[in-house]
C-alpha cells in the first residue's frame, strides 16, 4: 500500500469515525434531551470501537447517558 493509498484510508476512517460519532449524538439527545457540550467532545473524540460500544449500551436500553458511555 502506498503512502498515499495509507492517508486515504486513514482520512476515510476518520470520517466514517466522525459520522458514527454525529448519529450516535443524535440518538441520545432525542431519547435523552440536549447533551452537555462535555459528553458531545467526548463522543467526537472517541475512536470506533468506543463509538461501536456505546452504540451497543444505547440499543440495549442503557438508562441514561452515563450509562451509554459511563
């Protein structure tokens, strides 16, 4: 893989990251009303498999947000 092809990749994963990371915002403050904007930094920086986790608490029926991503 070129170093060219390398930074591709990576700048999709970013993305793909950074779209989970939106949706999965979306989810909770429609189930669980405006997020502070500490909870939205730490969804924004999370990596996919933080972002694959939560979305997984959040679809089995985590109470609340601290419970999502506690």
């Amino acid at each position: 893989m070129t170093t060219a092809e390398q930074l591709e990749a990576r700048g999709e994963a970013r993305g793909e990251a950074r779209g989970r990371a939106g949706l999965l915002i979306d989810m909770l403050s429609l189930k669980f009303g405006e997020l502070d904007d500490v909870i939205k930094a730490r969804i924004e920086q999370a990596t996919a498999a933080e972002i694959n986790k939560w979305s997984a608490r959040f679809v089995q029926g985590a109470p609340d947000v601290d419970h999502v991503i506690g």
